[in-house]
C-alpha cells in the first residue's frame, strides 16, 4: 500500500492567512507551510483515491509526481473521491477536479445530503463532470480499484456549521479503514477524532499505520471557552495515553491547527510522541508498506 499526505494542516493552512499567533509568526519567518489535510491511497501504486479534498487540491496534485495523467492522455491515476466528513477544508476541493470526465465520490449518506442541500457542491460539480454518488455504509467494506478497499466507522455526530440544525442523517464524521482484505496491509485514517471510543478501538485492530487528528496539541490550546473537545478534537496530549495502550501501528498526526506548536518540526513537545511510536506527518510524506 502507498499513502501520500498532500496536505497536513487544519482549516485554514498553517501559517494561516489572518492569523499572528506565536506559531504562524515562526512560520512565516521560517518558511513552513502546510497546507489544507487531504490524502491519497492507492493498492497498486496504479490506481489511486484521494481522501477528502482540501481547498489547495491543485497545488498538492501538481507538487504529486504519481498523481499526473500519463503523457499524451487525459486518463488520471485519481480514481475517486473518498471523504471523512462534510466540513469545508474537507470538500471545497471537489470543485478543482470538475474538468474530470468521471467523478466517484464515496461518503456515508448524511455526507452525501449535506453536500447536496446544506452545501450544495456535488450538485454544482455535477454540472461539469459525471458525479456519481458512492455510499458508505458504517462497517461494510466496498472495493475500490487497485485491489483496495475501505470501510468506513463513525466517530462522532459533529455537524459542519453550513448544515444548521437541518435532519441530513448523523454519520458526520468518520475514520477510513484501507486494505486489500483479511491479512493484508491495513492503513486508517482519522482526521477528526473527538473521542478514543470502543468503535475507534474497533477500527484500528491489527492496523499498520495509523494517521489521525493532530488538530490541537492540548485542550485549551484555543484559549478560554473554547476548548479542543468542544470542536470535535481529542488533544494530542490526551491521545498519546490511548497509543501507549495500543502498541502496534505506527501512528502519524495530520491535521494540524495553525496554533499547534507542532506545526514547525523543532518543538520540544514532538520528542513525547517518539515514545508511542508516533510523529507529525508532513506534506508530501510518502509512506510504503
Ligand atoms: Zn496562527
């Protein structure tokens, strides 16, 4: 299995354009970028599926040597779609593949309604490409190309702020498991964790590698009143004693806020996460295995 992380930043970027916070201020002075979290995965190194798709979609797949068409075709190895949730950083992306001649986009049923009302950016991309509508059902692995195939486990009921209160379901935020069957390489990823639940446990069993939310490095990272877990994200400090307790993967954190001080790859805090096997994931990573 290859996994390729196009963009490992929360919404927003890192540094973030409005932003002068002690992070983005280092940022800026010393060159770091990370750009808006989105994946791509692929069995066969052939075929591959992005997971999410971020609002710099286009300067991650030109910046992605596997990802560009074969010369002399209009046939690119990006064979789908494949989102987590419906929040924007996630979708807004959807938009720069419409020139496409053939969309598959695969989301739980509540995703798929909130970006057909709420949001209405499969409709309009509809408009442009053949989008067809692929549905993940909590627990049931569907077939991708390549030899890969993903099931999909429901972490948490947060709701974009676009969708309000309207009834679109509440499968809104989920993990992505990837292999190629029992036995084989497995591969998840969980870009908004707001809880370590029994159904997360579940999920990454005998998993090889697992990326997931690095959005804030500690609860009150955002100040007072605005605490990590009410925005749907489990710290990282108060992850890493649920990884020491599940020794195995090799655990990587993406999406990153650009307040996190584990944005710029000096902090002192990422020498905590080497004792549970873990680290930051970084644009352009590469991992094969
Ligand atoms: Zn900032």
């Amino acid at each position: 299995m290859k996994v390729r992380f196009l963009g490992t930043a929360a919404g927003g970027g890192a540094p973030q354009w409005n932003c002068g916070c002690a992070t983005c201020v280092r940022a800026r002075r010393d060159g770091v970028s990370r750009t808006q979290d989105c994946l791509a995965v692929s069995g066969d190194g052939v075929s591959w599926y992005l997971v999410n798709a971020s609002p710099d979609l286009r300067t991650q797949l030109l910046a992605t040597p596997e990802l560009a068409p074969a010369a002399g075709s209009r046939v690119s190895p990006v064979r789908g779609v494949v989102f987590t949730s419906a929040e924007l950083d996630h979708t807004l992306g959807l938009l720069t593949l419409r020139e496409a001649e053939v969309l598959d986009v695969y989301a739980t049923a509540t995703v798929h309604n909130a970006l057909r009302s709420g949001f209405s950016i499969e409709t309009t991309v509809g408009s442009y490409t053949r989008l067809r509508e692929r549905h993940l059902a909590p627990g049931t692995p569907v077939e991708l190309e390549g030899g890969l195939r993903v099931t999909l486990s429901v972490l948490s009921s947060k709701r974009p702020r676009y969708a309000g209160t309207t009834p679109l379901g509440e499968e809104w935020v989920g993990a992505c498991r990837f292999d190629s069957g029992p036995g084989t390489r497995v591969f998840v990823y969980a870009p908004g964790l707001a809880a370590w639940t029994g159904e997360f446990g579940r999920a990454i069993e005998s998993a090889d590698v697992v990326a997931l939310d690095g959005t804030f490095l500690t609860e009150e990272e955002m100040g007072p009143g605005r605490p990590a877990s009410g925005m749907g994200h489990l710290a990282i400090t108060d992850v890493l004693p649920f990884l020491a307790e599940h020794p195995g993967p090799r655990y990587l954190f993406t999406h990153l806020n650009n307040t996190n001080p584990l944005v710029l790859p000096d902090a002192p805090e990422m020498s905590a996460l080497a004792e549970v096997n873990a680290s930051v994931a970084f644009d352009g990573q590469l991992l094969e295995f």
